[in-house]
C-alpha cells in the first residue's frame, strides 16, 4: 500500500500527472517496488490518491516511456528488469542475468557465415577473405528487451553458426574457446530508427553501445561483439581505487 506516502493535495504547479510519475519513480528508486513486481492498478492507484483514472494512467505513460514499466496487455503494469554489470568482472549475456536473478532469452535475428569486415580482420587479427560466424540477436530478460546484438567469431572457432542456441559462452566453453580476458569499450549515442526499432525505444533515445573484443586462454582474439543496451535498464559500474 502506498497511500500514507501521498498527499492528496500536490502543492506544487506541474501537471498533477507528472507529480504522481515523479513520486512513483522516486518509489522505484528507493526499492519500494522490485523487478517483475506489479504496481497498484490504475482504478486502486485513482483510489488511493484522490485522482481520476485518466490521470492515474497519464502517471503510469510516464514511466512506460522512459522504460522503467512494462505494460503487458491483460495482466497490468510491471517494474522493468534492471541489471548492475561490474565492469571488472568478464561474463556472458545470460551469466549477467541468472546472477541478478533473470530469466534469459534471445530472439534470433540473423545466424550465418559471411566474408570478414575491415574492422573483424583487424579485431579479430583475421587475414582479408577470412569468414566469419556472425551472430544477431535481441537478448531479453523476462521477455523485456534488454540489448542487440552483433557477434563475429572466426570460422575457425565457430563453423556452424546454427549450433548457438542458447549461451554463446557456454558454447565456447565446451569447444574450450571460452574468453577469458576481453577489451570493453563504452560510449553513449543517440538510437537511430532502426536501433531504436529493435530496441522498442524512441528515436534519439540516449543507448549505450558496447564493443568487447573477447580472447581466450592462449590470448587468441575469439570474439568481437557490438551491443546496444537500453540505457533505462542497465547500471554499469566499477570499483576503483587511489594509487599509494
């Protein structure tokens, strides 16, 4: 129950819509409500802060567009999942997921062997003609699309593409392949149309894209990837120390 934490009188002069997303969110923010967990229907939420239905639905658009909500049909209004990647520890998709407590999924785009590109060749340290495994994907957590993703392996890692099903790294852990040491770069951008489509954001969206160039036991370049992860539902963080 959360009507204790709400005025019935907003005070200030913003919408009443927006002064009812912000508190909801400030709610998201202090852990009142977990991933996966419903929040107070629109009618109960009308209800509890004196409102009308319209307005408590307005509140909820709010957080449904900045990705903080999922709104499935039928069943109600659900707190997105989030996940907190530490960016010194090397893992998997999937690896990420089950540790914050997730269920992942994939929904395959593409799965085919393709001539390298300028940038595989030099990532990958593969000669020109060289072909490559290439990997596209939308990876989900809880059915919520979390990042897309694009992965070039050397054939001489991966020869069938089909034989991914599930875990990319599970898999190269089998073939004794599996990275162990891997080159991250991060930055910020705006999606584009069709970023922004596989993603199910808007437009111009702030996205983090992240290249990791993954190697394995023998310091042989197995991996480049290329990610795309919705900013609203990822935390990436580091621990850092001063130098004595």
């Amino acid at each position: 129950m959360i009507t204790a934490n709400y005025p019935r009188q907003f005070r200030d002069t913003t919408p009443l819509y927006m002064q009812v997303a912000r508190k909801l969110m400030q709610d998201l923010r202090d852990g009142r409500y977990q991933a996966d967990q419903a929040l107070p229907a629109e009618r109960l939420l009308s209800e509890q802060l004196d409102i009308s239905r319209v307005t408590a639905r307005k509140a909820i658009d709010q957080l449904v567009e900045q990705g903080l909500v999922v709104r499935k049909r039928g069943s109600g209004n659900y707190v997105a999942p989030r996940i907190e990647q530490p960016l010194a520890q090397l893992s998997g998709f999937s690896e990420q997921l089950q540790q914050s407590g997730y269920r992942a999924g994939s929904t395959w785009l593409r799965r085919a062997m393709s001539s390298a590109s300028g940038d595989e060749q030099q990532a990958l340290g593969l000669a020109p003609g060289a072909r490559v495994a290439r990997l596209e994907r939308l990876r989900l957590a809880d059915d919520v699309v979390m990042a897309y993703e694009v992965t070039a392996l050397p054939s001489t890692v991966l020869s069938r593409p089909d034989a991914v099903g599930g875990s990319l790294y599970e898999y190269l852990s089998r073939k004794g392949r599996q990275p162990v040491r891997a080159l991250q770069k991060i930055r910020a951008m705006n999606a584009c149309a069709d970023i922004a489509a596989r993603l199910e954001v808007p437009v111009g969206r702030a996205v983090l894209f992240v290249t990791r160039t993954g190697f394995d036991a023998a310091g042989v370049a197995v991996e480049l990837t290329h990610s795309w992860c919705r900013s609203d539902h990822y935390d990436l963080v580091a621990e850092m120390h001063r130098a004595a």
